[in-house]
C-alpha cells in the first residue's frame, strides 16, 4: 500500500529560558494511504507537537518528514506555507469561519492562496465540496444561521477544496454535543471509505478514537502504542 506520511526519529525540543522541554523523543512511523487513524494521549504527552509536525506548521530538531514522497523536515516557513496549501487539510475544533462569509465563500477561500483558479473553477470545486458533505442547499448561508455540526462540515468541505494528501483533524467535536459529534464521524467515516482521504484525528478522548481503525498513544513525547482496532460504525441520528 502506498505511503503517504514517513516519520523517522523525529524529535521536537523547546527552549523555554534555561530549560529545555522534550516534547517529542525520537518517534518513528508510518501512515498509508487512505488510513483512517488517531493520535491520542494525555495534556503533554506530545500529540499536539505531533500535530503540528505533520501539518507542517513547525520542524522537528531532528529526524526526517516526508510528506507523500517530498521530506518538508528542512524546509523553510515559505517552502512549509506551500505544502500545507497543496497537500494539507486541516479541521480545527473551533472551525474558524469567517462569520460574515457564506458558506460558499469560506470554502472558497484557500483556493485563493494558491495557483490562480479562475473564480467559475472555484465556485465549482467549492460546491462539489459543500455537496460532499450535504449541505449544499446551504451554500449562501452565514455561519450564524448554521448549528454548530453544520458549520463543521463547512469547515471539512474547507479543507477538502485543494484536493488534499491528508486530512488533519484536531479535536474536531470538542465544541459539540454527542449527536453532532457522531454526525461529524460518520461524515469522515464515509469520506475515508468512499473517497479514501487519509485522515488523521488528534483526540484525547477514546470513546472518538474508537471511531477509528488505528490508534497511535503518544505519552511523555514517546509512542508508546501502535494499534489496530475494531472501528465502531459512525451511525448519525439526523439527517443532513
């Protein structure tokens, strides 16, 4: 199966003062394409500098990253800026809509930061996102007028439009409540499954990572397991 994501003895060492934190402590893996898995561990165990490393949002003090065959490990900030464009979806708890935007628009939006797309192209490729996901009779609403579920899957639609490698998702239903947040999982359970979009879910809670098919514990910056499980079927309770 073909390797989207290479992690060699990668490690992350803050200097804070006269102190050095190990955030992460030479952790090694591999992660396939069209895996469906999650990152999971205590607050400092390392999963959000994981995060971080993959989503090319900082470089590790040593060890190698490669990224759908390119190594970003040394990459500078204008080189990292490009690849999380190109490569890189990314769902954040908070969604981070710009609230006087439809929801059109705000899907639109990192096609702007990129080659130039003609504006039919991005109104296009942004409503085949938001009909990806069922709300595309909702394409000209305002986030305000959207519950907080729907205006998640704005937010994956968002990070769908530039056909990304991998999709990031950090603590994507810690803002909902548990109908939202099943509906969020078997949107992504159905992305992987019949689009396969390699996503990566960062959670601290196992009840979400159960929704997975691979967990990965990071505790004390170490890996301390890499396992397989029985994926719980997402099942939502309404419709979209």
């Amino acid at each position: 199966m073909e390797t989207v994501i290479q992690v060699e003895g990668l490690t992350r060492v803050y200097q804070m003062g006269e102190v050095e934190v190990h955030a992460l402590r030479g952790v090694s893996f591999d992660i396939s394409k069209g895996e469906l898995l999650a990152i999971m561990g205590p607050s400092g165990s390392g999963k959000s500098t994981m995060m971080n490393m993959l989503g090319c949002l900082d470089r590790p003090t040593q060890g190698r990253y490669v990224l759908d065959g390119v190594e970003v490990s040394r990459m500078d900030k204008d080189e990292l800026a490009r690849i999380r464009n190109e490569k890189i979806g990314f769902v954040f708890q908070g969604f981070n809509l710009l609230a006087r935007t439809s929801a059109l628009e705000n899907v639109e939006l990192p096609l702007m930061y990129g080659p130039p797309v003609s504006a039919r192209e991005r109104r296009e490729r942004s409503m085949e996102c938001l009909t990806l996901v069922g709300l595309e009779a909702r394409a000209h609403h305002m986030p305000t007028q959207l519950s907080g579920g729907e205006q998640q899957r704005v937010a994956i639609a968002r990070a769908l439009v530039n056909r990304p490698s991998l999709l990031l998702a950090d603590e994507p239903t810690g803002n909902l409540d548990t109908a939202r947040s099943i509906e969020i999982l078997a949107l992504f359970q159905r992305l992987n499954a019949e689009r396969g979009i390699t996503i990566v879910l960062v959670t601290h809670e196992l009840d979400i990572a159960g929704y997975c098919r691979r967990i990965l514990r990071f505790r004390d910056g170490l890996l301390v397991a890499d396992e397989a499980v029985q994926m719980m079927v997402a099942q939502a309770q309404t419709a979209p």
